[in-house]
C-alpha cells in the first residue's frame, strides 16, 4: 500500500512537472492539464482518508518531500558557485555602477561649477563689451568735441589774421557738419548758440576793414580824380591845338572828341583797390546779410559824399584850391561808384548811382549859388571856375554820368 501510495505521488509529482513544461509521457498514462491532476489527487486523497492511513499519507509525503529537498540541494550545490560568483559579479558591478554614479554626480557638479564660471565669464564679457562700446563712443564723441574746439579756435585765428575766406569756410563746417553732431550734448548746445555770435565776429571784422577801406579811400579818390583832370586838361589843350588848325571851324561834340582822342590816350587804366569791399559783401551773402550790407553800404556812401560836399570852400582867385580838391573828390568818388556798378550790377544797381549823382550835383549846384555874387563880382575867379567845371563836367561825361544840369548850372553861372 505504501508503495502504491509513493507511486501515485511520484506520479502526480511528475505530472505536475509535465504541467509545467507543457509535456507528458503518452505510455505513463500522465495527464497534461492541472486540472487533470487535482482529478487524480482527489482519488488519492479520498483513499487514504477511506482506508485511515493518513499517518502513512503523510510520512510517504515527508519521504517524497525529504527526497525533493535533497535533489533541490543537489541541484543547488551544483550551481551554487556559479550563483556565488554571479552574486559576486553583481555586487561588482553595482559597485561599478555607484562608483560610477559618484563620478557623474561629481562630473555634473563640476559641469555645473564650470558652467556657472562660464556663465559668470560670459556676463563679465558682455559687460566689458558695453564698457568697451561706452569707452568708444565717449572717445569718438571727445574727439569730435576736441575738432569742433579746433575749428572754434581757427576760425577765432583766421578772423583775427583777416583770412576771411578760410574763416567762412570754417564757420560754414561747424554749422552743417560739426554742430548737428553733436547738437544733443551741452557743449554742442552752447556752440550751436554761439554761431550767431561767431557770424557776427566775423561780419563785424570784414565791415570794419571796409570802413577803414572806405575811410582811406578819400586820398586814393582824390589822386583818381586829381589825375582824371590832368588827363581832360591835356585833352582839352589837344582839342584847342586841333580847332586851331582847322581852316573851317565846324562844331565838334565832346563825345566826338571822345572818340577822335582815343587812339591818342595811352595812360594807364584806374585802377582802385576794391577787394575789401567784395570780400566783406562775399562774407554778408554767406551769413545771409546782403540786404542789411547793401542798406549799410549805401547809407555809408551817401554820408561820405556829404562829407566831401561839406568842404569849407572860398571863391577866391587866391583861395580856389579846396574847390578844386574837392571836385577832386567828387570825381574819384564817382569813378569808384562806376566800377563797382560794372563789377557788382547785382549789388550797386545804376539807379543808385544815379541818386547819388542827382543829390551830389544838387549840393554843388547849391554851393555855387550860394556864392554866385562873390562868383561874378571877380572876372578872375569866374574864368578859373568857369575851366575848372568845364574839366570835371568833361570827365564825368567821359565816364558816362548824365551832365546836362551842370551845364545848365555853368550856362545860369557863366552864360556860356
């Protein structure tokens, strides 16, 4: 019975097996599903109970058990030193593994060390770059400042040394070039508000060149007309010389005289010193004061043909050189007014001159009447006078003034 029991446990031991691994020997007649086995344990368990031998059940169970657990250490004793060295591999290699851990765990805080470097270096370079950027813009910005200095001061040395040209040239640098540059800066606001200051340096400077011009003009006018005169007087002698040796004595125009005389004129052309003039109306077309110099100009003019008109003069023989001088005057002073109409028409116009030339012989008209009882009281004076008009009306008309009131003024005067 016991055997019987074994047998059938040994059988279910290796159906079980069987189930395990899917498979089953077809002649021991085991099954090949659990279910089959719980068929065939049920029996067994059934008998034992029905035959009460359920203490030989369960020492057969201890036998097959104890016989299990010595294959089990059999088998375990067999691979137990490959587990050993496995286990061993294992804790290497999860020892491998921490130390592993470590190092990347130390690598990203180094990693992160070195990053934070970099990141520190990286803004402390962006923030030298800005300084850098700053530095330069200051630098470019100072030398500007510093240009601008040195063309304040140039322009301070050329109008100083009467190099006006340069002079306007540098201001005209500054305005256009220098100035808006740096215009939102304080020092470029204060030089912005300097320039009108500066023009009008500069304007004042060239006017004040041409005053003195015009204030030392008068002994250059009276040689211009002095010479003038002598030029007509030996002129007039000419004419005298060629009516004498004409048999039949026809009436010859002045004008006409003019032209049969030019092949015989061989002086020099006048020549006047007229560059501070065009220089100072140069630099007033270039500060936009044209208009306001024209005005100052002609004010100018008319004051000094006043002053030349208020020469104390006496109408005796012994006493005419003044009015003679001052004829003189009269005439370099016209002569200037015609070259400058030729050579600035836009600046002088011919209506000008012409007022002038009305208002000068209104004033010597004036004159002469004033002492026209004086005039003809001494045949003397009145024929000197007489050849002294007659040379400047002669020489005006050379140079193109309109003088039929001096010789309506020589007719009321002379009746000739």
């Amino acid at each position: 019975m016991a055997d019987s029991i074994q047998q059938q446990l040994q059988q279910l031991v290796l159906l079980s097996d069987s189930v395990g691994t899917g498979t089953a020997g077809a002649g021991s007649g085991a099954v090949s599903t659990v279910e089959e086995a719980m068929e065939q344990l049920g029996p067994l368990v059934h008998s034992v109970y029905r035959t009460n031998k359920q203490k030989m059940f369960q020492k057969q169970v201890d036998v097959f058990a104890q016989r299990k657990d010595a294959e089990i250490m059999k088998l375990c004793g067999n691979y137990h030193q490959e587990f050993v060295q496995s286990v061993a591999q294992l804790l290497k290699v999860r020892q491998n593994t921490s130390e592993l851990q470590e190092k990347v765990v130390g690598l990203n805080a180094e990693l992160q060390m070195s990053g934070k470097s970099l990141y520190e270096k990286k803004a402390e370079l962006l923030g030298l770059r800005r300084e850098h950027r700053n530095i330069q813009s200051a630098v470019d910005t100072v030398k500007g400042c510093l240009e601008v200095v040195r063309m304040a001061a140039a322009f301070d040395e050329q109008v100083s040394t009467k190099q006006y040209y340069s002079a306007i040239k540098t201001l005209s640098s500054l305005k256009e070039v220098y100035v808006p540059q740096i215009r939102k800066y304080a020092f470029g606001k204060i030089l912005e508000s300097s320039i009108p200051k500066m023009e009008t340096k500069l304007q004042g400077a060239a006017l004040s060149d041409m005053k003195d011009w015009l204030y030392g003009l008068k002994k250059t006018t009276r040689d211009v007309g002095r010479h003038l005169t002598n030029r007509m007087e030996k002129k007039q002698k000419m004419w005298a010389e060629r009516d004498s040796s004409i048999k039949e004595r026809y009436f010859v125009s002045s004008a006409v005289q003019f032209v049969l005389d030019e092949e015989f004129d061989h002086d020099d052309p006048v020549s006047v010193e007229m560059m501070p003039l065009y220089q100072c109306l140069h630099i007033n077309e270039k500060l936009g004061r044209r208009a306001e110099f024209r005005r100052n100009f002609t004010e100018d003019r008319s004051d000094q043909l006043n002053l030349i008109l208020a020469t104390q003069v006496q109408f005796a023989l012994a006493s005419l050189k003044p009015f003679e001088n001052m004829l003189h005057d009269i005439i370099g002073f016209f002569i200037v007014e015609h070259i400058i109409l030729a050579s600035a028409p836009d600046f002088r116009s011919k209506s000008d001159v012409d007022t002038l030339w009305d208002a000068g012989i209104a004033k010597l008209s004036d004159i002469i009447a004033r002492n026209i009882q004086q005039i003809r009281e001494d045949n003397g004076v009145a024929e000197v006078l007489q050849q002294i008009l007659t040379t400047f009306t002669y020489v005006m008309e050379e140079n193109a003034y309109d003088v039929r009131k001096l010789r309506e003024l020589m007719m009321a005067v002379f009746g000739a």
